[in-house]
C-alpha cells in the first residue's frame, strides 16, 4: 500500500481552491456496534469469547448442580428422587442440572422434556434453548412447543396429565413467553469488555501507534479539492479505522504530513475500562467479584463473606425456584413432592450453622423436639419412636 495517499491525490490532481483545507483530522469516535440479543449471539460473543461471563455462568451452575436436593416430609424413597438421581441413561443428577443452569444464565431459558411410559415419566431431557420455539394459543398461553432439529420440527402439544415441556425462565418484565439473561443485561458492558480486549491486541499487533491527524501543505500553496478530501477520507476510513487497524501504519508522500493526536493507551486506560466492565457483568450474574479474581481486597475474611453471601443470594434462590417448578410439574404423575436444597452441605455455610446450632443448644426454654425443629430437623429422631 505504499504511496496510497499520494496516488489518491494524484489521481485527482491539485488544483487551486478559493478556501485553503490545509487540515485532515481524524476522529476515533462513532456510532457504537452493540451486540445482538439473540441467544445465538450472546452465546459466541459471552460465553465463547469472554473469560468472565464464562467463569460466571460456570460458577453459578456447578455450585447450583452441585448442592443436594432433599424431600421435605416425604419419604427418600419418592419416584421423583430417583428420577433426578439418573434422568436420562447419558447423564447423571448432576450433569443434568448443570445443562438446565447453563441454559438459564445464558439465554434466561431452560427447557426440560418428561419421556413418559404408560403416563408416568421415566425420563427428563434437557433441550437447547434455540432450537425451541413457544406456539401460543389464541388466550396468549402456550399450547404447544416446536422443536427444530435435524431439518424437521417437532411439535410438542402441552396436553395431558404431565405436559412434555416444562419451560423454566428468568424474569422478563417485557415478554409473556420468553426469560431474560442476565447475560443480555449486561451485554453493554459485555461489548465494553471484549472491544478493549480487541482494541489493545490490535495496537500490540500494530506496533502501539496511536491516531492522529494527516496534514497537506505544499510549498506551492495548492489544496485539496472537495473531490480529493472525500476520497481520501473514505479510503481511511476504509483501511485505518476500527479495532482490527488500530495503530496501522501510513505511508504518506505528496506533501502530506501525520501528526499524532489521539490518547496514548496509557491515558485511555483500557485496564481499568475492562476491571469496570467486568465488575458490572459480575454484577449481573450475582457473583461477587472476589469470586472471580477481580481486582479488590482479596483477604480470606472477605473470600469467606463473599462466598456465603454467593450462595444465600444466587445459588440457594435459583436452586429453590429450579426445584420447585420441576416438582410441580411431575407431581400429578409422580406424587406429591416439595424438594429443598440441603443447606448443612454447603461448606461456605457452616459457620452460620456452628453459630445456629449454639443459639439453640443454649435455649433452655426449648424442648429437644423444638430443638431439632429448629436447626431443620424431624422433631422425632428416625427409626427411635421417640
């Protein structure tokens, strides 16, 4: 591309003006590029692509796969927890609702499909959020779900004593079908997030030279004509502006001139625009960003707050609203069921716990029964008859 500028001007040719335009400036600013909301997009650009929405949706669901679910007054040996133990011959308890939590963070949807035999359900199946599509009746609830896979779609009508779809959302305060991500809410900072990662690679890749201004003055005292800056002004553009040419260098000739004049990196602080950015995407999935090494004050005490108030404001609330739409929905097959999450297995929460249990065992007031009622325990100790 050596001498693009100055054939650009020759091709033209100076001519003399009556308003000398002796100044070229270049400006990095523009209509900014925003991410699309589609599911498809938020995936590539989120979950693919940046190391802290992937940490965050992996946090979240591990540690909500993760924590044990129990029947409430109700007998261990229930259908339903043998279902949720082994739900489909390829996956476990675990890998199963890891993929229904993945699913949620990502696209604020999860959908589950019940394989029933003589009406009662032998197996759940977790399916891709966007092959799914909601077909509404003509009151504006689903009556059915269409499923696209392998080139043909799959209808699934919501009849029956269990219907073959349950629909898991997040609050969506602008759609009746259809959740929101927590990744979508935070998509601005997002885009932030990943553009100043582009933007720094390509000034490494470009040697780190900042913008700036072109200048033409000749000895001669000719100008460029309107012809001759809009031309030379879309050929920038075209080949110099935007993240993937940030820093690339001009070779310039006829009497033109470049003169830096943008920030240095340094000033632009591109460092702490992505510790921003990532403290807000942090934010939306409800992570506290001790959790994923962010800058901050990384003492054990505060590792420690942080990891509890992770599991009583994130994990505990999504595992209880999982749990219950999924008992609900196989209830009218499988029995009556409430599952609740086992809090005395989560390591983070045991000094909460220690701290309960000495509240109560010094409560003279209270028989052993209460006692045991409590901490969350039957009034009777099993098998004891007593």
């Amino acid at each position: 591309m050596a001498g693009l500028i100055a054939r650009l001007a020759r091709a033209a040719g100076y001519a003399p003006a009556q308003k000398a335009a002796p100044l070229l400036a270049l400006y990095g600013e523009g209509r900014p590029v925003w991410t699309s909301r589609d599911h498809g997009a938020l995936a590539r650009e989120g979950f693919q692509r940046n190391a802290v929405v992937h940490r965050a949706v992996r946090l979240v669901a591990e540690a909500a796969s993760s924590l044990p679910l129990t029947l409430a007054g109700a007998d261990d040996a229930h259908p339903l927890m043998s279902l949720l133990a082994r739900p489909n011959p390829r996956e476990g308890g675990a890998g199963f609702l890891d993929r229904v939590y993945g699913h949620l963070l990502v696209s604020g949807n999860a959908y589950l499909e019940a394989v029933a035999l003589d009406g009662v359900p032998r197996e759940l199946f977790c399916l891709r959020p966007d092959r799914m599509r909601v077909i509404a009746g003509a009151d504006g609830w689903p009556v059915a779900y269409a499923y696209n896979v392998g080139g043909r779609t799959v209808r699934y009508d919501q009849d029956g004593a269990v219907p073959p779809i349950l629909h898991l959302t997040l609050f969506n305060p602008l759609d009746d079908h259809y959740g929101l991500s927590p990744m979508e809410a935070a998509a601005v900072p997002l885009d932030i997030h990943n553009a100043a990662g582009a933007w720094n690679k390509a000034l490494l890749d470009n040697a780190a030279r900042p913008s700036g201004a072109l200048v033409f003055a000749p000895s001669t005292g000719a100008s460029l004509s309107d012809t001759q800056f809009t031309r030379l002004k879309a050929e920038l553009e075209t080949s110099y502006q935007g993240a993937g040419n940030a820093g690339r260098p001009l070779l310039l000739d006829g009497g033109l001139d470049w003169r830096p004049l943008s920030l240095s990196p340094k000033e632009m602080d591109f460092v702490e625009a992505k510790a921003a950015a990532a403290r807000e995407i942090a934010l939306a999935f409800g992570v506290p960003p001790l959790l994923l090494g962010l800058p901050g004050d990384n003492t054990h005490a505060n590792y420690a707050e942080a990891n509890r108030a992770f599991y009583r404001q994130t994990v505990i609330p999504l595992v209880r609203r999982t749990a219950d739409s999924i008992a609900r929905w196989l209830e009218p097959s499988l029995g009556p069921a409430r599952l609740e999450p086992d809090l005395d297995g989560i390591e983070a929460l045991a000094t909460e716990r220690e701290s309960l249990w000495r509240r109560v065992q010094g409560a003279d007031f209270l028989s052993a029964a209460e006692k045991r009622e409590a901490v969350g325990y039957p009034a009777q100790v099993p098998g004891s008859g007593a």
